[in-house]
C-alpha cells in the first residue's frame, strides 16, 4: 500500500475512533460533573451576560469573577457603565448583593457547600427522566475545548445548552431558552484562568454606612405542600396557568418566618430554570412592587411575590393566573 493510501486508512480509522469516543459521551454524566465542579474547582475570568425578551435583546453585561472553591466567589458588573459596580460576594456562609444606584445591600445565609452541591445533585436525578439529555460534540469556548450539552422537555423544546470544559468540568458558556424555543439568556466566558491568585479580603463584604440592608428569609426544610399547609393555617394560591415544561414541587415546599409574618414557598422548574411564588395572609393592600425579576402585590387578602427566570412577559401572564 502507498503512503497515501496508509494515511487515507489511519485518517479514517482515527475519524472513526474520534466518532465512537463522541457517540458514547453521556450528557447526564457532564452535567453531573459541572455540578460537582463548582465546588472543586478556582478560577478566575471575564463573562458577557445577555438577556434577551420575544428573541430581541433587550441588555448585556460584562462580569469580571473570581472563585475560589468551595464556596467563595465575587462578581463584579464592570461593563456598560450605568451597571457597573453591581456586585455579588460570598464567602460560604453569607451571600451579598449589593446595588450602588439605590445604595441596596441585600444579605442571605447560605447551606455549607457540600450541601449545595448534594442538592443540586439530588435535583438533577429528580428531573433527568422527565428531561431529553442530548449530547451535541465539542466546540471551542474562551480558548478551552468543551462539551456541548442540550436540554428538551419530554415534547422536544429546548430548555438549556450547556457547553461544559473538558478538562475542569466547569460550565464556561449556557443558554437558556423560552417557551416558544428562543434563546431568553445567554452567558459565556471570554477569558478563562484556572491558576488565580486572590487578594486578601476579597471574598468579604461591609456595607456602606448609607446602605438599606435587607435581609433575606433562609429557606428551612422542604416538605410537601400539604404539610406545608397545615403549617400556615391556609391553602397555598396556585397559578392556573404555568409557561410550557413547568411543574410545582410539591414536594419541596418550604414555610418561611420573617419577624412573624409566616409564608409559603413554592419553587416551580422546567428541569433547566426554576421561578419561586411567595404568599402569606395581609390585612389591607399595599402599591406594587416591580424589581428586576421579581413582582409584588396584594390581592383578595394574601401578599404575593413572584421572582425568578421568567420573561417579563410570561411573568405577567402567571400573575393574572393566580386568582384567591
């Protein structure tokens, strides 16, 4: 045989090799190692955050962020300029958001790491039979080779992209798709460093003398949504109308106690996002409140809250849905 003729076969078995090493990735067991890799793996690196509403983009940020697993990271908005100066910092035991505009802190207790990672493990298998996993193949992202992910419903929508590095496992770049099949989020890294060096004190946080801070509820146990029930003294108002591949939790129901104010929890996921109602009993109305991602307002004696991964148009659409 020629040389030419040697190459073409070894070309040719090695494509073949390249497609049986490819056909036999598991994409649950990607996704499972991304999870497992935020809490064992540092880094630092800029992310573009963009949001889109109906396919349009509607903002984008750039994210300067710093991790040092297991449980410490800092983001910082740097770009445009009206955003920037947004930040996010944990060291593993309290999380911050702070807001320079308004001058906001708002403060939560976190679960140790190891009990974030077990949870989020634990919701993967919830949901992985009730999902389609398809592993697509690899592309280049920030200069790293990944793995490339895709999430359907059990009827065929996209509900979430993944591509996922190949040697660290952490997830450089997803995007998330709305009920219609269109890209609603996009986040990517453009500069990946997995050797950072950290400054002392970054990973901690004190307001400024200015700020409002506010606290927010720690979540508690999760139980069933009857159990729950009897907890609060009343039945939970469930929306009638829910945006394709969402379900309730019904098991995972948590009651909140916020200075004596008791409520209901409820956590609703398509297997890729999740979005969360809060209720509780009031006595008299109060005016709306609209934040970014968030809604709250009084109706037929309850105060709702309405917060998570929704368009501002589906949003709208499961509040109109929640008649007590």
């Amino acid at each position: 045989m020629s040389r030419i003729g040697r190459l073409a076969v070894t070309s040719a078995l090695v494509a073949g090799c390249v497609a049986v090493a490819v056909a036999q990735q598991d994409p649950l067991a990607i996704l499972r190692a991304s999870i497992k890799a935020r809490s064992t793996v540092s880094y630092s690196g800029l992310r573009t955050v963009v949001i889109f509403e109906n396919g349009v983009k509607l903002a984008g940020v750039q994210q300067q962020i710093q991790c040092q697993a297991p449980g410490n990271i800092r983001i910082v908005v740097i770009a445009p300029e009206s955003e920037a100066g947004k930040l996010c910092v944990s060291d593993g035991r309290h999380y911050w958001e702070w807001y320079p505009d308004s001058r906001r802190a708002v403060k939560s207790e976190l679960p140790p790491p190891e009990v974030i990672t077990r949870r989020r493990l634990e919701e993967l298998e919830r949901i992985a039979d009730e999902m389609k996993l398809q592993y697509v193949g690899t592309e280049d992202v920030a200069g790293r080779v990944t793995h490339v992910v895709k999430v359907y419903t059990r009827n065929g929508v996209p509900l979430k992209k993944a591509w996922v590095d190949s040697g660290k496992w952490l997830t450089l770049k997803t995007q998330r798709f709305d009920s219609h099949g269109r890209v609603k989020s996009s986040a990517y890294f453009t500069r990946i460093n997995y050797d950072p060096h950290f400054e002392a004190g970054i990973f901690e946080f004190t307001p400024p003398e200015d700020a409002t801070i506010v606290h927010a509820p720690t979540s508690g146990e999760s139980m069933p949504l009857d159990e729950a029930e009897r907890r609060v003294g009343f039945e939970a108002v469930l929306p009638e109308y829910l945006p394709a591949g969402y379900h309730l939790q019904r098991d995972q129901v948590h009651v909140l106690n916020t200075n004596g104010n008791v409520s209901l929890w409820l956590s609703f996921t398509n297997g890729a996002d999740t979005f969360s109602l809060f209720q509780r009993r009031v006595q008299g109305a109060a005016d709306d409140v609209v934040r970014e991602h968030s809604i709250t307002w009084d109706e037929g004696g309850f105060r709702f809250t309405l917060m998570g991964a929704l368009s501002s148009a589906e949003m709208e659409r499961v509040r109109q849905s929640i008649t007590p």
